[in-house]
C-alpha cells in the first residue's frame, strides 16, 4: 500500500498492473503496484532484470498505459488525460535520461540542449541561453561545440542530463542512467541527480541495479517479480549534496 499523501508528493500511482502477451499466455509485468514520489527526493527504484521497475517508470511517465491502475501526476489524473494532452504533459514537465543517451549524432552538444527546448516554444535565442546555463552546470561548457562521437561516455551522458534539466522539469525520470559508464563517471552522474532534486526540487525517480547509488537516494524503493517487496527512506545526511569539481580538458 502507499503511505499517506504528503504535501510535497509529486506522483501517486495506485493499483496499476500491467501484463504483456507471449505466444497464448500473458505476463503479468506489474502486479496491482502502489508508489508515490516527491519533490526534492531522489527515489531509487531497485530490482533485478526483468523485475518490472522499467515498466513502472514507463507507466508512471505517460509512456505505457497501464492495463489497471491510476497516476496523478502533478495533481492531474496522467492516464484520464487524451495522448496529445499526455504528450504536452511529458514535453511541459518531465525530463527523461536513458542508459542509451538517444543523441543526435549530427547535432553538438549546444545543439542537442537547443533542439529540445525550442520544442517548448522558446524563442531561438533563448533556448540556445538556457542549454548553455544546463551545460555548463553539468560540466560541459568547453564542450559545447563537439558532436557525440567526439565525447567520451561520461561526456554523453551528462549531455543526456543537460538535455533533460534545460527544461526545469518537475518529475525526472532516469532508467539505468549509469549502466554504461565506470564508476567515476557514473558517480558524477548520480550526483547531477541528486543535485536536480536538492537545488532544483525535482522529484527524480531513478531506476538502477547498482547497489552502489544507493548512499545517494533519499528512499529505496526495491521491486521484484512485478510486487513492490520493500520501500524504506533511508538516514538523513548519507551522501548529502555534494560538491562537483569538473577540470576541463
């Protein structure tokens, strides 16, 4: 069950389910699963391959309709909404980071950050301001002009989270952002997160195996088989807002 509704939670889901067919059976992926998130929280949603924490994101986020279940998000109930308002709620409010980084392999970094927000309907010259304040938050300020082939992983990635932060979203979602990445790189990533939910009162929900973020996450949230098996805020002032120095090259 969920706890009680908290001033600062930024999304509640209730009962959602979600089952896919193979062959003649059905899989039941997520199984009448109950999460909510705040503002300024770095949830950690852990669980082994295949545990459904993906497909929770995927649900919780507008990107898969669950087969039962309902989400506010933001104090709108998401999946009552039709596609093209669901749609304008993911541009207007989320920012999603994926382990792939979904790059433009023509566009430079500025260009990547730029793209996106000119969606929102930022005028030219605005959107370039912003994506350059995001980039240079990350680290990236004299690598504004190289395209990803240029980058190293590490480099992608907090692009990824450029990209994403430009926005000033309010719900932040992260599926394995560090799986691609060593341990340094991946380090400096969880620590942009964790900044996004402190300085920047996002709710960010981040989906990982590597028991190595837990130190950083304000609530663990652990899931297998589709069933939430344990859900515990952890001790304050563990791995709490720290200092990121970038040296550039």
């Amino acid at each position: 069950m969920t706890s009680a509704p908290h001033p600062d939670d930024a999304i509640r889901a209730t009962g959602l389910s979600k089952r896919f067919k193979t062959g003649r059976t059905y899989i039941e992926v997520l199984k009448s699963v109950d999460f909510d998130a705040r503002h300024g929280d770095l949830t950690m949603v852990m669980g082994p391959s295949g545990s459904g924490k993906s497909t929770l994101v995927a649900c919780l986020s507008g990107l898969l309709r669950p087969d039962e279940g309902q989400v506010s998000a933001l104090g709108q109930d998401l999946w009552g909404m039709k596609t093209g308002r669901i749609d304008r709620f993911r541009l207007d409010h989320c920012g999603f980071i994926f382990q792939g980084f979904n790059l433009f392999s023509a566009l430079t970094a500025l260009e990547q950050v730029t793209t996106v927000l000119k969606h929102t309907g930022l005028d030219r010259d605005e959107a370039r301001k912003r994506a350059r304040t995001a980039l240079e938050e990350v680290g990236l300020g004299h690598r504004l002009n190289q395209r990803p082939a240029e980058l190293s992983g590490g480099e992608k990635q907090r692009v990824a989270i450029a990209r994403a932060l430009a926005k000033a979203p309010r719900l932040l979602f992260a599926d394995e952002p560090t799986s691609a990445l060593d341990g340094e790189n991946g380090q400096i990533v969880i620590r942009l997160l964790q900044r996004a939910a402190k300085e920047h009162g996002a709710a960010v929900i981040c989906v990982t195996h590597d028991p190595r973020l837990e130190a950083y996450a304000d609530r663990i949230i652990h899931i297998e088989d589709g069933e939430i098996l344990d859900d515990r805020r952890t001790t304050p002032g563990a791995a709490r807002a720290p200092q990121l120095t970038f040296i550039e090259a």
